[in-house]
C-alpha cells in the first residue's frame, strides 16, 4: 500500500485487509459457487471489510445476509 497523501497512512478506505470478490458470466458455474462460499464465510465467520462486484449473474437468488451495502451502478432495464 502507498501513502496517496490523503492522511491515512497508506491502508485505504477499508483497511488492509480488505478482499474484493468478482463474478461475471465468464467465470464458469462451479468457480462462481466457490467465490460466493467464500464471500459469505469471510462475511459471516471472519467479519471484515469484503467487496463482491458482480454481474447481472448475480441479479437474483443470492442470500447474503450479512452484507452491508449494495450498490447498483447500472440498474437493469428489463424487469
């Protein structure tokens, strides 16, 4: 990590430890199931700041409870 001058010594936002997560189409199903198994177990028995950006893929049918936030940047425009 580098110092951006902003005063927070280099750790970011979220801190050092912070994992961020992708899913897209791309990523084949079984390695889409692993990295949300292991979203929800960092988020759920080791709480700390993780970040999941997603696709459309993961429009519907995720149950993550212990999520914070959720951001829709480009919202869909078929319902």
């Amino acid at each position: 990590d580098m110092d951006d001058g902003g005063g927070t010594g280099g750790t970011g936002i979220f801190g050092k430890s912070c994992s961020l997560f992708r899913l897209h189409g791309s990523i084949p199903h079984k390695e889409r199931h692993v990295i949300l198994s292991q979203f929800s177990e960092i988020s759920t028995s080791n709480p700390q700041p993780s970040i999941l950006i997603a696709t459309d893929v993961a429009a519907r049918g995720l149950n993550l409870p212990s999520v914070d936030w959720i951001v829709q940047y480009d919202p869909p425009c078929e319902t």
